[in-house]
C-alpha cells in the first residue's frame, strides 16, 4: 500500500471583473472541488487528485516563502486573490492582485497548479 501524501488543505479563491469569481479547494485526502463562474452560472466541478497531482501541490506548498500581501495598485479593479494553505495554527494565508505573481514564482507555481485541476 502507498504512503500517504502530506497533503495540507488548500483554499485559493479570486474575485475578478464583471462578476467574476474562482474558488478552488484542495482537501487533504486528495479531494478537489471548483467552482468558477461569472453572469452566468456553472456547475462546480469536483474529483480526487491523481498521485502525481498530489505530490506535485504537496511539493509546492512547501516551497512557499512566508505569507505576505501584494495589494492592487491604486486604480486596478478586481482580480484579487487569497490563498489559504493549512487549518489551525498552522494556517497561512497569502492575499495578492493577480498581477504581481511574476514577482513571486513560488505562489505563482502553486496557483497555475491548482488552476489547471479538473
């Protein structure tokens, strides 16, 4: 039987324009579930990670640096984003525009993972 894979829970949800919106949550027995829509609506989409898939957020996650805040800048509208990595006290949460992940490739390696789940 295989080892389990340390999985911590993963939550990144983002608020764009014209209504649109994105959550995606990871739980840490590998299940997924995500939600995106915008006027319009849409079935979640939900299912269990491969193992790579698993091993592969498992191993981005711990890469993350401390979490740290990239605010819009003045005049951006939507597109802001949270991350939440973990429950309890070893909860992390990562609040950044949608633009600045050029400058922080480790956040940025973890979104593009999860974001091309299902």
């Amino acid at each position: 039987m295989p080892k389990p894979i340390p999985l911590p829970r993963i939550r990144y949800h983002v608020v764009g324009q014209d209504d649109y919106m994105l959550n995606i949550e990871v739980t840490e027995d590998g299940r997924f579930t995500i939600d995106a829509g915008d006027y319009t609506s849409h079935k979640p989409t939900a299912g269990t990670l491969e193992r790579a898939q698993a091993e592969a957020l498992a191993a981005l996650s711990a890469q993350l640096g401390p979490p740290r805040a990239h605010p819009a800048p003045a005049g951006a509208s939507g597109f802001v984003a949270e991350l939440t990595i973990g429950d309890g006290p070893t909860v992390h949460h990562y609040r950044f525009w949608e633009g600045a992940l050029d400058a922080e490739p480790d956040i940025r390696n973890l979104v593009r993972a999860l974001e091309v789940l299902g």
